[in-house]
C-alpha cells in the first residue's frame, strides 16, 4: 500500500501518461488541422492556422483524378465482407477444434500455428499465381477471399476463449435434446458476445488500412482502396498538396473510430476473457 501511494511514484505515473498522450494527441490534432489549412503548403509556423477551410474535403470527391469517394465506398465494401465471412469462419472453425475431437484435429492446430508464424509476405507471389490462374485478379472478390481465409489462422484466440466456456452448458442441453447447432446458436453465441465484437473489429480494420496486399493486386485505378489511392496521391501530389492528402487521412479515420467508440467495452472484455484460460 505504501508503495502504491508514494506520490513520487504517483507524479512520474501521471507525467508518462501525459507524454504518451501528447505523442499519441499531436499528429492527430496536426494532421487534422493541416486538413483545415488554407493553401496546399506542408511548412507552417504555428500549429493553428490563421484561416479555416473545408475546400480539401470538397476536392477529393470533385477532382476527377483522385476519385476519392469510388475508393471509400471499394474499401468500404471490401472491410464489410470482409468481416463477415472473417468472423463466420473463424467462429465456426474454432468452435469445432475447440469443441469436438477427432482425427487430424492436433495436426490442424499444429499447422495453423506453423503457418501463423511465417510473415504474410512469403505467401503473397504464390497467392499471386493462384488469383491469376483463376482469373481473380484485379477484383475485389480476390481481397475479400484472401483477407477471410487467412483470418483463421489468427483464431487462437478466439478457441482459447470457447476453451473457458464450460463443457456442463453443452452436456445439459445435449441430454435435453437440443442439437449441435442449437447449442451453438442458442448457448454458445450469447456467451460470445465479447469475442465476436473483437474478432469483427480487428477483421474490419484490417482490410481497411491494408496496402501491400490491395497494391498487388489491384490494377485499374477504379478498383483501388484508399490506400492504395491514398499512396498514389502522396506519390504523384504530395509536393503540390499535402493539405489535400490530410483532408483525405482525416476521413479515412472516421469509420474505424466510431467502430472502436461505440464497441470499445465488448472489445476490452474479448481481448481479457481471451487470454484467460477455464
């Protein structure tokens, strides 16, 4: 207890909060306001300008060449149906390993965990071969796909957190009669909650900021994600308009930060009955 109330320990508590604050603050606030700066200038001597505009904003969906508002609704599409069939599958998947046995199970879990521990960027020349063989390439289909299939081998996670629901809830509705698929929807579900929010939340921020994978196989510029559309204004116009570009990271942020706001407690309570085990 003392250590607890030592207002040294207290003081240097509150200061390193406040500095991660301010790192955390700062390019957000900068970014932000840069959005809202006159001009197209990278360079300015205060942090608040002097004039305020929404003409950036109105530019990205105006500007023939950016088009910008074709590019949010792709991404938004792709991190839709992305965290659909991510969070069917791994749900699925995981309840069965989790819940049944049988033969091969343990070598399923051992190679979901080898092949988790390889980078994503081994797989991609050979993803690559296998899009353009089946002619997916170029389409939003072959995002959705690859984002989804490769979402279950992070499913540990949520496995571990089906390991803590008690096995007497199955067993008890299995003597009254009720199927699998009925325990499942009706016991199983509920008691997930948590774990669902947290698997579609991650599954949806991931397709949306992704840029290595979308750029690969992404070709007319009609079917890039903002990030690939965003990477390609910072390449051709960044020296010309940067507050243009702010504008446009500023909007990027704005789905993914009301996910996390209005799902913030199902979130925090996934993640910690994640980790712990029955």
């Amino acid at each position: 207890m003392k250590t607890r109330n030592n207002p040294v320990r207290l003081a240097v508590s509150y200061l390193l909060l406040l500095i991660i604050a301010v790192v955390s603050i700062y390019p957000v606030l900068w970014i932000f306001l840069s959005s809202l700066r006159p001009g197209a200038a990278l360079f300015s001597e205060r942090l608040w300008p002097e004039a305020y505009t929404l003409s950036h904003y109105g530019e990205l969906f105006n500007n023939p060449s950016f088009m910008y508002g074709r590019w949010y609704m792709n991404t938004l599409k792709i991190a839709f149906f992305t965290m659909i069939f991510s969070t069917l599958m791994v749900t699925l998947g995981m309840y069965a390993l989790s819940r049944f046995r049988f033969r091969g199970r343990k070598t399923i879990l051992s190679t979901m965990l080898i092949l988790g521990m390889f980078p994503s960027f081994m797989s991609m020349i050979a993803i690559y071969i296998i899009l353009l063989q089946i002619k997916l390439l170029d389409t939003h289909a072959a995002l959705i796909l690859v984002y989804s299939s490769g979402a279950v081998l992070g499913g540990f996670i949520v496995k571990g957190f089906f390991d803590t629901i008690p096995r007497s809830l199955d067993e008890a509705a299995r003597i009254d009669g009720a199927s699998h698929l009925r325990v499942f929807t009706s016991i199983i579900l509920p008691l997930s909650k948590p774990m669902l929010t947290y698997v579609a939340l991650t599954s949806f921020t991931g397709a949306w900021m992704d840029f290595i994978f979308a750029r690969l196989v992404l070709r007319t510029k009609e079917n890039w994600t903002l990030a690939v559309g965003m990477w390609d204004l910072v390449n051709r116009y960044q020296d010309s308009n940067f507050t243009m570009f702010a504008a446009g990271a500023v909007l990027i942020a704005i789905p993914i930060t009301l996910l996390f706001v209005f799902l913030q407690r199902f979130l925090v309570q996934g993640l910690t009955s994640g980790a712990s085990k029955g």
